[in-house]
C-alpha cells in the first residue's frame, strides 16, 4: 500500500512538471504567431506604399520622354528648314512656333525633373539608379538647348529673315507667357455645408428636412468667392476638418487626404496635370 502511494505521489509530481512547459510553449507559440501576423501585415503596407511610389515615378518619367522625343522631331525639322537659302513668310512662322514650342517643353521638362528629384530623395524607392537616370535626363535636356541655340546662331547666319523670325519668336513668347499664365491659374472654396449654401455654391438634394440630403454644385455657382492659386505653385490645401470630399470632379488618382485617423490635415494634389483636367474650379466640402 506504501509502495503504490509512493507510485501515486510521482506520477502526480511528473505530470504537473511536463504539462506547465507545455502551456508555456503554446503562448510562446501564439507571441510568435500573431508577431509574424503584424510584420506581414506592416511589409504588406510597404511594398503597396512602394508599388505606389513606382508607379508615379514611371508615370513620370514616361511623360519626360515623350517630350525630348517630340523635341528631336521638332529640331530636324528646323534642321532641314535651316539649310535653304530663301525662306517664305510661312516658314518663318513655322520655325518660331517650333522653337517656341520647343523651349515650353525643354522648360516643362526641367521643372519636372527638378520636382521628380525632390520627391525621389525623400521616397522610400531612393535608390543610385533611379537618381542616374534623373541625371542622365538633366544631361539629355541641356544637350538639347545647347543644339537649340546652335541651330538659331546657324539660322542668323544662313539668312537674313532671321530678325523677322526673332520678331515673331519674340512677340509669340509675349502671347504664351500670357495664355500660360492664365492655363496655371485655377480656383478653389473650401467650407462647411452652410458656408457653401452662404456663398451660392450648392444647394440640397433629395432627403426631408436636411436629413439624407446630398450637396450637388449649383449650375451657375458664384466664382467671386474663390480663391486664385497657380497650379504650378500650389499642391497642398489646408483643411483642418475631421472629414473632407470633393464636390467638383477631379480623377481620384490625382490627389489625396492626408491626416491621422479621424482628422483631415490638407488636400494633397499628387499629379497637378491631371487633378485640374476636367475643372479648374475646385469645391471642398469639409465636414
């Protein structure tokens, strides 16, 4: 009877010794579980923030290489015209144009670049390649003016019409400074619902007595109470609301709302060209 309590005891004492790590290694497991879960989840976040990133960049840089392709076409085309002797009223002003048109887009280009550089150096996708060919496009865009200036000197000394094309280079110049200036201008409103109602801006649809209603622009809202920006300046809009949209219509892939969780800091226009598309009257509704 002894000897089978003794038996008992140490069955009893093995059991508990070999179970307690057993519950340990379990919680230990499930730690280790749900940190794999958190650090997938987190990496998830990055490479879509990254993929994002890439995406813009390319975009970009797309759009920077269609320009110094048009330019190449652009300069034979002046090349080729350089090389006659005599020149008509019409190929004056066919030249002037090109060259014009060719200095808005070299112009277009560096300050795309110069932006592209600035995003890039604060973008988690910085990296020595992707600054290389920032670079080697800054070297492409001043090999090109460089050929534009030769190809005016060579226009000045192959004819004498060269004054009458600096006069019409000169005076379009005048022209485009003034229509780009009015193509950079656009106009924004940001308020509650009834400032906008104060100011004749929209106006209720649907619901009864303000309750499930939906704010639509009015057809003839009144553009005296915006605010004129250039779009070549102005990116970020403050708001400082607990919630924001837009009223007005703009491609939702060409701006954001940035903020911590339940609190709008500023409309952030990520791809100006596109953002003032299809209306430069832009309506915020904060909320």
């Amino acid at each position: 009877m002894k000897q089978s309590f003794i038996v008992i005891l140490l069955l009893i004492v093995l059991f508990s010794c070999t179970s307690k790590p057993e519950d340990d290694n379990d919680d230990l497991f499930q730690e280790k579980i749900t940190k794999l879960e958190e650090e997938n989840k987190y990496l998830r976040g990055v490479n879509n923030a990254k993929d994002s990133a890439i995406n813009n960049f390319m975009g970009t840089i797309n759009e920077i290489s269609q320009n110094i392709d048009i330019i190449k076409q652009k300069e034979n085309i002046i090349s080729l015209s350089s090389l006659q002797e005599n020149m008509d009223a019409n190929m004056v002003e066919a030249i002037s144009k090109d060259i014009l048109f060719i200095n808005d887009l070299m112009e277009q280009n560096r300050k795309t670049i110069e932006q592209l550089n600035l995003q890039l150096s604060n973008s988690i996708i910085y990296s020595e390649e992707l600054q290389t060919t920032i670079n080697n496009f800054l070297s492409i865009i001043n090999s090109q003016e460089e050929q534009i200036s030769k190809l005016q000197e060579q226009l000045s000394s192959y004819h004498g019409e060269f004054e009458i094309l600096q006069n019409h280079i000169d005076s379009l110049k005048v022209f485009a400074l003034s229509a780009q200036e009015e193509l950079n201008t656009a106009y924004y409103i940001s308020g509650y619902s009834n400032d906008l109602r104060d100011y004749s801006i929209i106006r209720n649809k649907g619901g009864m007595f303000g309750i499930g209603s939906v704010y639509i622009l009015l057809e003839d809202f009144n553009k005296n109470a915006f605010e004129k920006i250039d779009i070549t300046e102005v990116t970020k809009i403050p708001l400082n609301c607990s919630n924001a949209e837009l009223l007005s219509k703009h491609p939702s892939y060409s701006y954001k709302f940035d903020g911590p969780p339940n609190f709008t800091n500023n409309l952030v226009i990520t791809r100006p060209k596109e953002f003032w598309s299809t209306s430069k009257y832009l309506v915020i509704l904060k909320k």
